[in-house]
C-alpha cells in the first residue's frame, strides 16, 4: 500500500495551490519520493509541482482522456515513488459538467481519499455544516481529513476543529493567514530564470506546513492499494519529434512526449539557430507574445521553421505555436507560415475544454489565450471544434501542406496523432 490522496477545496481561491506545493516540499524534505500530479488541463501548475518535487508533474484530465486512460497513467508514473499526491480543480464538484471531470469525479476514478482545503477566513463553527456537506454528499469518496487556511490564531483554530470533531471528519491541521504565501505571477513557470523565486516561495509554504499541518496523520490516513497496470499508449519506434521547449515556448502535456519515448529532441526557437533533423516538429504553447521582439531578431530560426513548412515537412503548432507561425504579432515578424496577423490589443480571454475530428480521428484538448488573430479567414479551416457541451465555437485549425495550427492545447496520449497528416 502507498500513501496517494488528491488535494481539493470548497471553491477556487481557497489556497489549494500553495497548500499542495508546500505539502509537496514538506514530504520530499522528510526524506520522500513524491510523484506530483495535477487534475485538469492546467499546465502552468505543473511547473510550479515539478519545482516542488524535482519531478515531473503529470496532467489528469477526464474529459481530454477516458477513464482508462487517466488510471493507467497514474498506475504509471506512481511506479518508483513513496507517495503520490494530486492537486485538484477549482471547487470539489466543479465539472465540466456538474460533477464530470472534477476533483470528486477524479478521486472516485482513482478510489483514492481526499483531503480537503476549508477557506476559514471570517468563519468559525459555520464550517461544521459546509464539512458536512462535503463529505456527505457523494457516499462512496472518502475524506481523509481537514485542513483549514486563511486561520488567524489558535483560538479561531479551537472553533474550527470542534467543527471537525462534532461532524466526525478529522482535523488535519491549519495554515495561517500570511500575505507572504500568495502564489507568485503564474509567468513565473514560463521562465528558466525564475527558479530561484519558485523555490524560494515554495520553501516558505513548507515551513508552513510543517508548523501546522499533522503530515504524519495524512500519510496514515490516505494509503491505499494502487492498481499495476502497463501503460496502454500508441508508440512510434524510430520517428524523430523536435520539441520547441524555452522561456516561450513551454505548455506541454507530458504524455504527448511519451508516445515518442525516445524519439524527442528540444530546441529553443529563441536561441538556436535553426531546426534539428526530426520526422516531426511540434510547437506547444506559451507566452511568445512575452518574447515577441527576441523571436522576430532570430531570423535563421525562422528561416528554417519555413523551410521545412515548405518541404512538406509535419509540424504541429498549438496557440502560441500558431502565433510563431504566423505573419508577425504587434509589429514583430514571425515565421510567416501563414498569412494572419495575432494581436494583444483588446486582450480578452478564451477559454474551455474542446473536441474536434479531422482524418478520422476525434481529439480533445483546451483552449486558453488572451491574443488573437486580427484576420482568422484569411485561412481556411479545416475543423469545426466544440465545446464540452457539444456546442460548435469558431476557434478555427488551419492547415498548409503537412503543417497544422490552432488555439487548442491537444491531448494525444492515446490517440494515433499521426492519422492527422493523412491525406
């Protein structure tokens, strides 16, 4: 038996982020192999996991992936750990659709305890009836404990644990009110400079921890038999994939990459010269538009990148992929793949989960950009997308020759994602 719970809340914004990171830090400081996990789509949460463990942060997400799917890979990448811990979306019954692909929907598919973050800020014993609720409401998800945040002394703590002890669910301990743990600006994971703040933050939520959280009491209360399984992915033996991974280019799920084993090459658009030899070039998101004037002044990057657009060669490009891709953004030439201009005036966010099939084969992923593309049909779309509830959105995907683009963020880890470039 292994020590494996996900962390949720009662609402986003409670803490969940900074209470896991700082648990995450605490285990690895008491001598643990601690393998992080996030439910969602979120991959800026992922960095900010894989600084707090020393290892890769793993995505969970049920509606990008089956049921299956998302138990193999957790079976998966638990091998080799002391503990696993998952950090959970928004509130504990957010979904997608009610309670479909929440946290909840996520611990049931797992059969792991749940350990729950309570906002206390401005509430004492009220927090008896929202306890209750939590761990009532759906009979077969077990909570393995409480952990209050926002709390402001030991009294307001004594209130808070009677909370817990007169609903019989256990208190796990507490996190001050401390304006010194606000998790730092979410850009932070996008640059290789900014590790040293990450961990510096990180520390500070452990210490955190380890003050007022009962750690030995979670380990206790959350072990659980995990099932074996082998990991059921395509894999393409002897294909060459090169990956744009750098300050602006960093949004990668990391099952995408597995599916190439090891078959996966990095280059940096912003400080390479030019392409290495791959089979497949894929552009994952980011921030370029951070770094649009130092991606614009890598003119023999950019010239590769067209020429091999130009051969015919398979590229795959996800938002901010797509704006390299394109003519240029806010006055900064780019790659000029395709004839659209993208723009951060009006900046304005888009984003929600998305399904599109194109060459018989039906992939989901994400949607999450504040750009946008000033002249979207100056290029034919290929695909129509919808959202989680079936409904058509009109985030185009454009393709030029074998070179395919779009806003969404893809999930391919098991999916045959070569069946795209068919013709």
């Amino acid at each position: 038996m292994k020590p494996s719970f996900i962390i949720a809340a009662t609402s986003s914004g409670c803490g969940k982020t900074t209470f896991s990171l700082g648990l995450i830090r605490a285990l690895c400081d008491n001598g643990m192999r601690v393998r992080p996990f996030k439910c969602g789509p979120d991959y800026i949460d992922t960095r900010f996991q894989s600084v707090a463990a020393g290892v890769e942060s793993v995505n969970l997400d049920l509606f990008m992936a089956s049921e299956e799917h998302v138990r193999d890979v957790y079976s998966y990448y638990s091998e080799g750990s002391d503990v696993c811990v998952v950090e959970g979306v928004m509130g504990m019954f957010d979904g997608y659709d009610k309670m479909k692909g929440s946290t909840a929907h996520l611990a049931r598919v797992l059969d792991i305890p749940v350990v729950l973050l309570v906002n206390a800020a401005s509430a004492a014993y009220s927090v008896a009836a929202m306890i209750y609720g939590f761990s009532n409401l759906i009979g077969d998800i077990k909570i393995a404990g409480v952990v209050f945040n926002r709390v402001a002394s030991e009294r307001h703590f004594s209130f808070l644990k009677s909370a817990c002890e007169d609903v019989g669910v256990k208190c796990l301990g507490y996190l001050q009110k401390n304006d010194n743990l606000k998790t730092p600006s979410r850009h932070l994971g996008l640059t290789l400079q900014s590790k040293e703040e990450m961990d510096r933050f990180v520390n500070n939520a452990a210490e955190e921890v380890k003050r007022h959280i009962d750690i030995g009491s979670i380990i206790r209360s959350a072990k659980v038999n995990i099932r074996q399984n082998h990991l059921k992915i395509p894999r393409y033996d002897g294909i060459t994939v090169a990956v744009a991974r750098d300050e602006a280019f960093n949004f990668i799920y990391h099952e995408n990459l597995g599916i190439f084993g090891d078959g996966v090459r990095f280059f940096s658009p912003l400080h390479d010269e030019c392409l290495p030899e791959a089979d497949i070039v894929y552009l994952p998101g980011g921030y370029p538009e951070l770094f649009a004037a130092e991606l614009a002044a890598n003119i023999t990057m950019k010239d590769s990148i067209r020429a091999f657009a130009e051969s015919g060669g398979k590229i795959l490009a996800e938002c901010g992929g797509l704006i390299y891709l394109s003519e240029m953004i806010d006055g900064n030439d780019m790659c000029g793949v395709f004839p659209l201009k993208a723009t951060m005036k009006d900046a304005r966010l888009t984003l929600g989960y998305r399904s599109l099939a194109f060459n018989g084969i039906s992939i989901q992923g994400h949607e999450f950009h504040y750009s946008h593309i000033e002249n979207p049909h100056a290029w034919e779309s290929i695909a129509v997308q919808k959202n989680a509830r079936g409904e058509e959105v009109d985030t185009p995907v454009y393709r030029y020759k074998n070179t395919i683009a779009g806003y969404t963020h893809l999930y391919w880890g098991e999916k045959d994602i070569l069946k795209i470039w068919d013709q």
